[in-house]
C-alpha cells in the first residue's frame, strides 16, 4: 500500500518534531509513503521547524495557508496535494500515535473488501480531561442517533481512506467529524479500529468544548440534509454488440 500521511497543524512548534520522526519509523517497511504537512496559518516557530525537518527526510512535503482556515480544509488541501491513493490523517498534538497507521493498513488488508473504503480509530480509552470525554461521547451519541453511521469516535484524527472517494464527497467546513456518515451515504463501507491515544505533552487544543458544540449542531443538520438529497446510482455500460 502507498500512503500519503496528511497532518494539519496550527501553532504545535513543540510537537512536530517528534510527530515527523514517529510517522517516518512507522512507516520505513512501505512500499512508498510521503508525509504531508499542512502549516494552518501558524504564527509560532512551526513553520520554521518543519523547514528544518525536510533536510533531513526526504518524504517530507510542506503546505502553507497564509491564514488559519481550520482542520477541515487543512486536511482537504493535503489530500489534493498527494500523490498516494491512500491518505491517513493524524492530529498535529501528538495525541494520535503512528505506529497504529499499519495497524490501521493490516486491518484493510484483512478485510478483503473493495467497498471498505475508510478506517476510522476509536481511542477506546482516552487521555483527556474528565470533561472532554464526557462532551465527546454526548456527542458520538447524539450523532450515532441521527446518522446511524455506527462509528463510536468520529472526532479521532487518525483514519486511513481512500484519496478518490474523499475528494469525491461534497466539502464543507467540519466534515472531518462527519466523514464516516459520508462516505457511507456515497456507498461505501467504513469500520473502526481500536487506537492508542496519548496525553498531549506541548501546547494546547485550538478550540473549545462549546464552540465545537454550537457549530456542530449546524453542521449535523447540514449532514441529514445531504443524506436525504443524495442518491446513488446503478450504473451499466451497454455494448455494442
């Protein structure tokens, strides 16, 4: 499998480091992989690190938005931007550990399914605060009740899918946390792996609890629009003979 290893980040000078020398050891066996770091308008050092950085891993590719747009569209232009038909994705904080992405590849192969089209991590035991877990799993209910995509931890930044089918899915600030539902609703099949999840050890998450919240009600109901408006078609080429 060739993989393009898409991470935005934004302001994580202290993590980026050890974030690029952990993807490059779990990723050595490949067969060919990239990583794909997208610089969301950051006005710390992260810039000038991950210069740095491509000295000395030739891997290494570096995009730059001149102003923070968010993760959504950070991830989108790192998946334009690769060559690999397969894209994982991983937080910038360090939280999400790279030795799971073949774990993540293992369980593909397993499945011998073409329609698999996503690997979702599930971080089955959480570092975070009490608070943050709590909030996070409110809301995989509420999703999980409303979209039925069966997927307990959308909110993981750590997935493996296919680079055609997500350039596919119709784009919108957020989708991150909706992909599952998405790709699901474009006809294919997603199942979640089980994760490792760390503490953060530099820096700090980018947004609150309650603006994720307030957006989030928008957007789950964007997500059911699209649902019901979407519809897939039965496609056959008809020969000439």
């Amino acid at each position: 499998m060739k993989i393009s290893v898409v991470v935005p980040v934004h302001n994580e000078t202290d993590n980026v480091d050890a974030l690029i020398a952990e993807i490059h050891q779990a990723l050595s066996s490949q067969d060919a992989y990239e990583m794909i770091f997208v610089d969301d308008g950051s006005t710390d050092d992260t810039g000038a690190k991950l210069l740095q950085a491509m000295q000395q891993y030739p891997a290494l590719r570096v995009l730059k938005h001149r102003r923070s747009c968010g993760q959504s569209r950070a991830v989108h232009s790192g998946v334009v931007a690769a060559q690999y038909p397969w894209i994982a994705t991983l937080d910038g904080d360090g939280q999400n550990d790279p030795a799971d992405i073949p774990n993540l590849v293992d369980a593909w192969q397993q499945q011998n399914d073409s329609q698999l089209w996503m690997l979702a991590g599930f971080r089955h035991q959480r570092n975070d605060t009490g608070w943050r877990k709590f909030s996070s799993k409110f809301a995989n209910a509420i999703r999980q009740a409303i979209l039925h995509d069966a997927t307990p931890d959308t909110g993981c930044g750590l997935k493996l899918f296919l680079r055609d089918r997500f350039l596919a899915l119709p784009y919108f600030d957020h989708i991150h946390r909706f992909l599952p539902a998405l790709i699901q609703m474009a006809g294919g099949r997603v199942i979640s792996v089980k994760v490792n999840h760390r503490p953060r050890n530099f820096g700090q998450s980018k947004y609150g609890t309650l603006d994720r919240a307030l957006v989030g009600v928008v957007d789950l109901l964007g997500v059911v629009w699209l649902k019901k408006r979407y519809s897939l078609a039965d496609i056959s080429e008809v020969s000439r003979g």
